[in-house]
C-alpha cells in the first residue's frame, strides 16, 4: 500500500496530507464534531467574509487591516464554540454548544445582511430590519468613539 501511494503523491504531499488530517482530527474532536449546526455556521462565515470583502470593495474600504480583524474574530468563534463544548462534557449536559453556535449563527447573519446593504443592495432587507440595523450600527459608532 505504501509503495502503490508513493506512486501518486509525492512524500511532501503525504506528510502535509497527514499533519492537516490530525489537525483536522484535533479540531473535529475540540469543537464536538462536525455537524449540521457546525456546517451552517462555516457556511455563514464563509458568505459574510465574502459579501464583506465585497462591500469592503464597491464602498472602497477594502483595508487587509480590517480583513485580518475579521479572521481573528471568525477563529475566536470556533474557540468560544471550543470552551462551550468543553463546559458540556465538564457539566454532562449539551446545551452551551449549541446556544453558542446559535448566538454566532445570528450575529453572522445580521452582519451578512449588514453587508448587502453596504453592497446596495438595501432594497431587498425589509424596512423593518434595515432600521434595526441602523440601530445597531448607531450603537457600533458609539461604542467605538467611548473606545478611543
């Protein structure tokens, strides 16, 4: 089996094929697998970084600065899913893992919507929902100016 695989891939392909398959293992392991809350969550993720990127380009903002914010955030949420998991196991209950995925899933929801309408396309959030989010956002502008 090892001589027939040598023949596909290089011995850099195999040891690199192997460290990413035990992190990957490590990681599935740490946040209680990779299930359908997980995967809805990724999915989220994935669209708000790229209608952020997006946005980010059509408003001229794009800052690698920001964006390197953002992917410390988006793995601070997998941690934070991390330590909710570990509380399970630790208290022989399930329930922080999922309140926490779910808490994420909706604040990457709403920024996903924060960004369409940074995108302009505005006009198809409900009016309802666009003045939350301008709420929200008024909100962010305060917290940031008390920051500095």
């Amino acid at each position: 089996m090892i001589i027939f695989s040598q023949h596909l891939w290089t011995t850099a392909e195999l040891k690199i094929g192997a460290i990413f398959g035990v992190l990957w293992a490590i990681f599935d392991m740490a946040i209680g697998g990779i299930d359908t809350p997980i995967k809805a969550l990724a999915i989220l993720i994935i669209l708000d970084f790229i209608t952020g990127v997006t946005a980010g380009y059509k408003t001229g903002c794009l800052s690698s600065k920001v964006g390197s914010k953002g992917i410390i955030k988006k793995a601070g949420i997998f941690v934070c899913i991390m330590f909710a998991y570990l509380l399970d196991n630790a208290m022989a209950i399930n329930m922080f893992r999922g309140m926490v995925i779910s808490g994420f899933a909706i604040i990457e929801a709403m920024s996903l919507t924060e960004n369409i309408d940074r995108m302009g396309y505005g006009w198809i959030i409900p009016s309802f929902l666009r003045s939350k989010l301008e709420q929200i956002s008024e909100e962010k502008k305060i917290t940031k100016e008390d920051d500095k």
